[in-house]
C-alpha cells in the first residue's frame, strides 16, 4: 500500500486489542484502538480512517453511519442470522470465534486497498457522472485490478448483475429516467468501497466483489437487494458468477519443480456474462 492506511480498532478484549494491534502495525497500518464505547462514533468522524475492526459489542452505529470499510467481531461462533443483520446494519462482514487474524488482517487489507483506490480516483472519465458509480470503462479497469490481487492472494473474486424484477434485458421497462437515476443513487449508497459497483445500462448494475466466495455472494446480493428494496421501491432479480479461490502466488524469483503452477486471471467480463446469463 502505498500510504499509512489508519485502522480504527475498538474492543474490549485487552489481550485480542494487544495482539491485532501488533499485527496490523507490522502490516504498514496506523492503529487507534479504544476500549471504550462511547468514543467508537468519535474517533471515527475525527480521524476518519480507512478501516474498522469494531466489536459487537462496542457497535453504537446508525445505519449508513459510517462510509468505510467495517468488519464487526463478536465472542462465540458468528451465527447465519447475526451475519444478516450485521450486512443489514452497514457491516462489511462479521467474524466470530474462533477468530483467524491471518485471514481477517487480509480480508481488511482487501477492503482498505479498494476505499483507496476510491479516496484517490480523480478521472471522472470512470465514473457515471448521475449515479457516481463506475461506467464500462471505469469497471473494465478496477474489475481487471481487481482480478490481479485476487490471483496473486489465492483469493475468490464474484460477480453479481442486478436488474429491476419487471425489466427486460437491463433496459429498466416501467421506470423513467428519474427513476432509474434515483435506483442508481440507491446503489451507490448500499455499495461498499472495496466493491467495484458498476452501472452497465440504464438499470443494470453489475458488482465485482473480491474475497468473496458462493456464500458471501449470496449475502452480498441479499443486503443489496432489501437496501434497494427499502431505499428506491424497486425489486431486483440478481445473477451471479464465481472465480474460485486458487492458489497463493509466490514472490521472488527463486522456482523449484514443485512450485505449483499459476493460474490464468480470471476473465472480469467473462464473469460479467455468465452473471447475467444467471439472471432469472
């Protein structure tokens, strides 16, 4: 990463605080860590950092309260219908025990190197200049990016492609263009910053999401579609493709005959198709 990322850290499990902590510095991250619930709001709006590791716990959120990356732990195993609500409540994901920092440091810097990528766009020649979302040409570019980290980390990348459940072909029948603007605006609120939320016609929107495997995909298209729901009126039909994790690529250039062999990147608008040949 280019940059010091800052990481808010708020728990209230000492020995769990110490070691995350330890963790993520050695990783290149400024850590502000609290115990302390009613300062999680607080140094949040005033050092507006990069990510958030917040324990259930200590959570005081509204919803939509915080635009950055937030992964919510929590004591004990993270149950199906807790996962829901944490997606619901503008939670990235929830971790329970038993708690792999190795993968959790990683999901982190997955999110944290999207909201930068983000922070630092400028060219408003990628974005659609009514809804700010990614055009083709801005989606093309961070799909592709997108594609490339996850090969190197051995890491799933998913595809969704969401359209109104009374349109046809993404050409959004029955909406006006007012509408389908204010549809577009929904995304961009529910989206998250390590997602490349990508609006591909007048109403059809496609997400390319690294780290994320068959099952958080299914969470993923769920959280989207009831914010819509809820924030735009609009019913949703979703398709959805998978890049499967592969192995982590090695670096250096030393190779042995046993270095397992790297696979191709995956194609994003191959992914992109076969989303919307999944579209019901």
């Amino acid at each position: 990463m280019p940059t010091e990322p800052v990481v808010l850290l708020a728990n209230s499990d000492k020995w769990l605080t110490e070691s995350l902590e330890s963790v993520l510095m050695q990783g290149g991250y400024r850590v502000i860590a609290t115990a302390k619930r009613p300062q999680v709001l607080e140094l949040a709006r005033r050092h507006l950092p990069d990510g958030v590791l917040l324990d259930m716990a200590l959570d005081q959120r509204g919803s939509d309260s915080l635009a950055m990356p937030i992964i919510l732990t929590t004591a004990g195993p993270a149950l199906r219908a807790q996962q829901l609500d944490a997606l619901r409540a503008g939670a990235w994901e929830l971790r329970g025990d038993p708690l792999d920092m190795e993968e959790l440091v990683l999901r982190l810097g997955v999110y944290v190197q999207g909201k930068l990528e983000v922070d630092r766009l400028g060219d408003e020649g990628l974005i659609d200049r009514a809804s700010g979302l990614y055009n083709d040409v801005g989606m093309s570019r961070r799909a592709a990016e997108m594609a490339a980290f996850t090969a190197r980390q051995g890491l799933p990348l998913a595809c969704a492609v969401f359209q109104p459940a009374n349109g046809s072909g993404g050409g959004g029948a029955g909406l006006t263009p007012g509408s389908a603007d204010r549809l577009a605006l929904a995304f961009r609120r529910v989206g998250r910053i390590s997602d490349a939320v990508c609006r591909t016609g007048a109403t059809e929107f496609a997400v390319f999401a690294p780290a994320t495997d068959e099952s958080g995909a299914q969470g993923l298209v769920q959280r989207i579609s009831d914010a819509v729901a809820r924030n735009a009126a609009v019913k949703l039909k979703a398709g959805v493709s998978i890049a499967p994790a592969g192995p982590k690529r090695t670096s250096g250039t030393m190779r042995s005959s046993a270095t397992v062999p790297q696979a191709a990147l995956p194609s994003t608008m191959d992914l992109l198709e076969q989303a919307r040949s999944a579209l019901p």
